[in-house]
C-alpha cells in the first residue's frame, strides 16, 4: 500500500500539463491511510461533535468503520448521506443556511479533496486566490497593490448566488476534461445530488455544491477556473500599445532641462552657472509633476484580474466605454458557458479615484505631487498613481460595537470614540483575557 504522501506527489507531477488526463482515480479511496490521514486533518475541526443525519460524530471512530467505508466504496454501495441544514447568522441580520455532513462524508470528501488539489493546484491560474494552499485574501491584495498601479477605472465583480446556481452538468464537463474516471466522477455526483435534511424533510438538491460540503470550495474553483482562464486571453486581446506615449509638456520640460544642462557644462562664469542650476531645479520640480506618459493615449490600454472564490475585481487602464464592453462580454460568457448570472446592479463600474469594495477593504488610486529621490537620486513622484488599500471608519466601528468595546460621547458636539469598560471579563484569568484581545485583534 503506498503512502498518501507518494500518491499525491505523483498525482501533482501532472498538475501543470494541460492535456493530461487523470485514469484509476477512484482506488486510491481504497488505501486506509489516505484516511488515515483525512482523519488526522478533520479531528479536530470545530464542530466534528454536532451529529449528522445518521447521528454519528467523530467520537468513537475505529478501524472498523474506516474498513467498512471502504468495502462500500469498493462495490459501490456507498451513498452520502444528505446534509442536516441550519441557520447561522449574517452580519446584515438575515441568516445563511448551512449544511452539516455526517463524519463518515466528511472523511470521503477530504480524501477526494486532497486528490482534487493534487490535481489541479498547477493548473489553476495565478488570478485566483481563494480556498488554496499559500493563498488568502492578503494574497489577492498584495497581488492588487503590486499590480493594479496607474489604473483608470475599476469593475467590481457579482455573481448572483454562486455556490447555489453553479449548473452540475458544466461542473461534470469540467471535471472530465482532466479526469476520465467515470467511478470516481459518479462519487462526485452522488456527493452533489445527495439533497439535505430540514425539518426533517428531504430536499434534493438540483444546483449548487454541497452546503458545508468539504469538497465544495475546491469544486468551484475547479468551476471558475473557466472564467479564470478566459479573462487571461481577454486581458492579452485587450492589452494594447507597448509603451504609453509621452505626453507634449513632458517632453517639453525635459528638452528644456538638457538644453539647461548643455549650457551650464560650457559656461565659466560663476554667476551664470548659479543662474542655470536654479533654473534646472525649478524646471525639474515642474517636470516631476507633470505625467510622463499621456493619459489620452488610445494605443495604450491594460487589463488587470484577480479573484477571490466568487468576488472578483477588474482594473483597466482605458475608457469607460472599454468597461461597459468588458462588462458586457463577461455577462454572455457566464450565461452562455458557465450558466450563471452576472449582477448587473452589484457589478459596478468606478473610477479608480473613487473607491471601491473588494475583500472588505476600500481600494483606489491616489493622486499625489509628493516627491522623493530614488536610489539614483532622481526625484520622482513616487506616490502617484499608487493603489492605496482602506479600511473604513464605519468597519472598524462595526466591529468595535460587536465586541461591545467602545462607547460614543457627543458633549462635545462630535462623536468621539472611547473604549469601553468590560467588566463580564473582570474575574477571568489574566491568559484568557489576554487571548481573547489577541484573537479579536487578529480577527480585525
């Protein structure tokens, strides 16, 4: 029986070539060790005691099972159980329905899980960010900041309840363009169509992946990757021009600069040349203001991408007639190939001085003359047209009011912020207070 550590790293060898398609996939379920080893990942997992529809939680689990698992696994006479829904609140106030596996599901979807990942994390693109390995949401804003510099205008992406509407015939097809192993996508399927528990009543289940499923954050990335992939041949198609076009009062400014410079190298008297290196530096304060590429270029246009699970936001440097077309081409790609909805209400267009809502944090353009040498000792404007990451007043007082930690006094006619004394927490232990001000902090 070769170790999960062996199976996985020969599954990943093939991630990255395209074409590749994944064979006897379905027996790798029969090794015990692989779960074993999901076992060992979900034990621990919050929320591993709360039973599901057959009434068995991780506690008691045993060899036995884990060999009864798999004999059904083998002759195929495995059924997941459905999910027990409930309700947990939204930070709007309404409530997000939630699935609970039975253990025993849980152990197979890791297992499916880990062979999904070995399989596709080289393939995915570089655009995405959420539900993988090394990457967050401060991945995907780095990658912003990094990357989104000089933009003009930014489109916030929407699509109407995604992990609900994602169509399982185009999530099939999409599994089966890399993998041809119809054991192992029927497991899939059965896991997609095996409904959910409410009231105790059953509900099939016709769209969308599984509520709370462990298999579901990796399935719709394998979904979206579609998109992923046709906004990088958009973006190649779109981009224009391979250098923006100097602006008439930059290069303006520079000529008379050298022209200045030429003089001062020639001339002898002192006066002179304490004249010309004035009107050097007042020139070269006037040039570093002035943008060195011309903003009404034409030939020059860009397109930057990034996505986290189902939010996602563009960057163009262009018009906003380019963003209305963007906008449109991408709402007939979803429909016609994904068969989702894009929302035209949420998927905003914004010029990029504006700011706009991506990962709970406000993001724009900043416009600054400020100026700072660079290591050759050339001044530049090194601020302007930076991407600047915000998070906003009314976020942080959201959640300072739910951790009831602050408290507002208007007597001087402005709302002024202070903490807030807690005193259910007065007869704690000192590391307990402590962890949880540490956890909030990290939390924020």
């Amino acid at each position: 029986m070769r170790s999960p550590e062996k199976v996985l790293n020969s599954l990943t060898e093939h991630s990255k070539i395209s074409d590749y398609k994944y064979e006897r996939l379905y027996r790798i379920l029969f090794n015990e060790e692989m779960f074993y080893v999901a076992y060992q990942n979900k034990y621990a997992k919050q929320g591993n005691m709360t039973p599901g529809t057959d009434g068995k939680t991780a506690d008691r689990m045993s060899i036995s099972r884990i060999e009864h698992l798999i004999e059904r696994l083998k002759d195929e006479t495995y059924q997941p159980h459905p999910a027990r829904r409930v309700y947990i609140p939204k930070k709007n106030g309404k409530q997000r329905p939630l699935g609970i596996p039975s253990f025993e599901d849980k152990l197979v979807q890791e297992v499916i899980r880990m062979i999904l990942e070995a399989i596709y994390e080289g393939h995915f693109e570089d655009s995405s960010h959420g539900f993988r390995p090394k990457r967050s949401c401060h991945t995907a804003l780095t990658c912003i900041h990094k990357t989104f510099t000089g933009t003009t205008w930014f489109i916030e992406g929407d699509i109407k309840g995604f992990f609900d509407n994602i169509n399982h015939s185009v999530l099939i097809n999409a599994l089966q363009e890399r993998i041809s192993d119809e054991r192992f996508i029927r497991l899939i399927r059965k896991f997609l169509n095996a409904g959910y528990m409410e009231d105790w009543k059953f509900h099939n289940t016709y769209s969308g992946t599984p509520q709370g499923g462990i298999i579901s954050p990796i399935l719709a990335n394998i979904y979206l990757d579609r998109f992923d992939k046709y906004m990088n041949e958009y973006a190649q198609t779109f981009d224009k021009g391979e250098h923006r076009r100097r602006s008439s009062e930059h290069r303006h400014l520079e000529t008379k600069k050298y022209s200045l410079q030429r003089k001062l190298k020639v001339e002898t008297d002192d006066n002179i040349r304490k004249q010309l290196m004035e009107e050097i530096r007042t020139v070269e304060k006037e040039w570093v203001k002035i943008p060195c590429g011309d903003a009404m270029d034409k030939n020059w246009r860009r397109l930057k991408y990034v996505r986290y699970a189902d939010d996602f936001l563009i960057g163009v440097i262009g018009s906003k007639a380019d963003c209305t077309q963007i906008k449109a081409d991408i709402a007939q790609y979803m429909s016609e190939k994904l068969k989702l909805e894009l929302s035209d209400e949420k998927t905003l267009i914004t010029q990029a001085q504006k700011p706009a809502k991506f990962l709970g944090y406000e993001i724009f353009i900043r416009k600054s003359n400020a100026t700072k040498r660079d290591k050759n000792g050339t001044l530049t404007r090194a601020f302007n047209n930076n991407i600047v990451l915000h998070v906003s007043s009314e976020v942080m007082k959201k959640k300072l009011m739910d951790y009831d930690a602050i408290r507002f006094d208007f007597s001087t006619g402005t709302e002024v912020w202070k903490p807030k004394a807690r005193s259910y927490m007065k007869n704690r232990e000192m590391t307990d207070i402590l962890m949880q001000y540490n956890a909030e902090i990290r939390g924020f």
